[in-house]
C-alpha cells in the first residue's frame, strides 16, 4: 500500500499539487531508489534476500531509515547491536525528514510518506530501549511520537498505556486515558487497574472493572487463568474479542501480576 501511495504521489499527481517534495533531486532522489529497493527488500523471500537489499539500499543513499531497521530486525546478533542499527536508523530519517517538517508538520507527521521511516525505527528504537530496561526514556520517545503523530495511526498508544502504568505515572496514563476516549480494553483495564493500584479497592475502581468486564470479558478469563493464553499473537483482532484480550494480555500481563492485590480483587469484584 504505502509503495502505492509513493507512486501514486511522485507519478500520477502533478508535484505542482503536491508541494515540495523532499525526493526531487541529489540525495533526495537516492533516497527514493533507496526507499523502492526496501519495498523490494519487505517481499524478499529469504532473509538473506531481505538483508542484502538493505544493504543494497544503504550502498545508494545512507539516510534510508527502513533499511537500517530491517538489519536490526534480521542481522542484528544481540540487543545491543539491534539498538546501534536503530540509533542509525532514527538519525537517517530525522535527517531525511528535514528541519522543515518538524517545524511545521507537528500534528500530521503520518500523512507524509517521507516521515513514516523515521517514524516506524523511532517507535522499534522505543520498545529497544524498553527491554534495555530503559523505560522512562523509551516511554519519553512514544510520547513525542504521539506529538508529532496525534491521530496515532501506528497504535501506539496502547503500548504506552502499559509503559505508564508500569513506570506509575499516573498523571502521564490519565493524560493519554483523556487524550484518546475510547472503548477498548486498553483503556477501560488501564483505568479500573490505575484506581485500584492508587485507592485500593474502592467503588470507584469497582465500577471500572465492571466497565471493562463489560468491555471485553475475556482479559478476565486469561488474567485468571480459567482460559488458557494462546502462544501466538493473532493476526488481528476486532473490539470486545477473544484476539482483542490476547493482545492486551500480551502488554499489560506484567502490570496485573506486580500489582499487589490486583488478581484477588479482580477475581472478588466480578463474582459480585
């Protein structure tokens, strides 16, 4: 799709309707070639196939960000190189991005096919530093992604509600709670764990987890265990589904066991 949209916009609309175009010319013009042999490199069927084309890339212009992020996903040996390649990566497209774009492009940053790079090794070098147990400066990253990015089309949002509750920021969770009024289980456990782990089991909270029971019944049945998790992610999932809860279990799994008390109340409150 995204290759699509990058020909659709760079040979179908005349650039006079498409303003200035940050892949016109010089290195800008490497940076496409770059960026088209990574789409090839995404539908390469070997994984030696993928890394050469990265590397194929990166030979024709040192700013693509994707092929930085490919080799942290595949050529990497350890954490710690897979961090190295994602550094490279978000200083590439930060660079591809151009000053311009961050002065002026705050709020929209996903609808322009030249910031999704830097946007995608960002979030990746965020959940690195992450698993680094550098949470409070991966936590630092998503919210600024969310800045430059509000309409969150990548999802991140529910990733940094764990990250939140996690670190125990309870100003930093109740700001993204209000920022994006949802209906999902990120956000109705979040809420019904954020009042318990700061008032106990008050009624407040209560109620809370009931809306969220109400909202997807099954985060209960796995948290609990009377449901077995099942050992891979799902492809997808719709709201209020079984796939739904296994995501959210996936992040939040941690939050519920650290929380003293939490899966006893749990289990009390909804026999209620």
């Amino acid at each position: 799709m995204e290759k699509m949209l990058s020909e659709l916009t760079r040979g179908v609309i005349p650039s006079q309707f498409i303003g200035d175009d940050p892949f016109d010319d010089g290195e800008d013009s490497a940076l496409l070639r770059a960026q088209n042999i990574m789409y090839d490199a995404w539908e390469a069927g070997s994984k030696r196939a993928r890394i050469a084309l990265a590397r194929d890339a990166l030979a024709v212009s040192d700013l693509c960000a994707d092929a930085y992020v490919l080799l942290a996903d595949e050529a990497a040996k350890n954490i710690i190189e897979t961090r190295s390649y994602l550094e490279q990566a978000v200083a590439a497209g930060e660079q591809a991005v151009g000053t311009h774009s961050f002065e002026h492009d705050v709020g929209r940053f996903w609808g322009l096919l030249e910031t999704r790079p830097y946007m995608r090794a960002r979030a990746d070098l965020a959940q690195c530093l992450w698993d680094l147990g550098e949470r409070e400066n991966a936590a630092r990253h998503m919210l600024d992604l969310l800045r430059l990015n509000p309409n969150d089309n990548q999802g991140l949002r529910y990733i940094l509600m764990s990250w939140l509750l996690a670190l125990d920021d309870r100003e930093g969770l109740e700001k993204i709670l209000t920022d994006y009024p949802e209906v999902s289980a990120w956000a109705s456990y979040s809420q019904a764990l954020l009042l318990f782990k700061h008032h106990g089991p008050a009624r407040a909270a209560a109620k809370a987890l009931k809306e969220a029971v109400e909202t997807n019944a099954h985060v209960v049945d796995f948290l609990l265990r009377t449901k077995r998790i099942p050992a891979t992610l799902p492809e997808y999932y719709s709201p209020g589904s079984k796939e739904e809860a296994v995501f959210y279990i996936n992040d939040n799994r941690e939050n519920w066991a650290a929380t003293k008390g939490a899966l006893q109340w749990m289990a009390e409150t909804i026999q209620k």
